[in-house]
C-alpha cells in the first residue's frame, strides 16, 4: 500500500517539476523575442 502512495507522490513531483521546467523555457524564450512575460503565465509583446 505505502508503494502506490510513494509512486503517486513521485509521479506528483515530477509532474510538476515539469510544469516549471517548461514555464521557465517560454519565459526565457518571451524575453529573448522581445515580449514581457505576465504575471499569468503569458507572453506580451
């Protein structure tokens, strides 16, 4: 039982490290073509 827990955790974390692994490219990738990226999670140019 504690291994299905374990595995959903880890299955969470990495989902989520995910998450902020690609925000953080578009974020990079905004600024880099001239955009502000917004509070919301979207690129203004």
């Amino acid at each position: 039982m504690f291994g299905l827990v374990r595995l959903f955790l880890l299955l969470l974390a990495a989902f989520l490290g995910g998450i902020f692994y690609e925000r953080g490219q578009q974020q990079q990738k905004c600024e880099l073509d001239g955009g502000q990226w917004a509070r919301a999670g979207f690129c203004q140019h």
